[in-house]
C-alpha cells in the first residue's frame, strides 16, 4: 500500500478505515463466535477513527506530529487479528512523517 501524496488521498485511507471497521462489525455480529477476539477492540478503534476523519473534514487535524495516534495501541495488542493492519500502519505513517511527496 502506497503512502498518500496529497490530503485528499490521506483523508480517503482514514475514510476506507472507518468502512473497514463497519465492515468488520458486520463480520462480528455474523459469526460472534469466531469474531470474538475482535470484541475488545472493535468499538474504541471505530470512535477513534470516526474523530480522526471528522477532525480532517472540520479542518481541525495537523499533521506530522511527533506522536502516534491513539489507535495505535490497539493495533499492538490486536494487530494479528485486525485485517486491515496495513491501513492503519500507512495512516499512522502519514500522521508522523507527512505526505509522501
């Protein structure tokens, strides 16, 4: 997965983030038992996401930080069972060190 080069591609991968985790929630509530795992992060990791795309589409977000978002520590307990790891991994990526120019 590429790094976005403009802020219009990063808000589309923080937006394809959030779909993910919808998408995600549908599989949980499908097959809880085999979804359960994904239980214990699936709600903190969608709120998050959710401020993140609504702070860039208010104009509210600044990026690079010196920082890593917050979901970033969901995805170090959790990140062998979250499917879309590499996303998150690219967001943050952006969110640290700017847009791939």
């Amino acid at each position: 997965m590429k790094a976005p080069k403009t802020l219009d591609e990063y808000i589309d991968l923080v937006h394809q983030a959030v779909y993910e985790v919808d998408e995600l929630r549908a599989c949980i509530e499908d097959d809880m038992e085999e979804m359960e795992a994904s239980l214990a992060f699936i709600d903190p990791l969608d709120h998050q996401l959710r401020a993140l795309f609504d702070s860039m589409v208010s104009k509210t977000y600044s990026f690079p930080s010196e920082t890593d978002l917050p979901f970033m520590s969901i995805l170090q307990m959790y990140g062998p069972v979250i499917p879309f790891k590499r996303l998150l991994e690219v967001i943050n990526t952006t969110h640290r060190h700017g847009l791939d120019s």
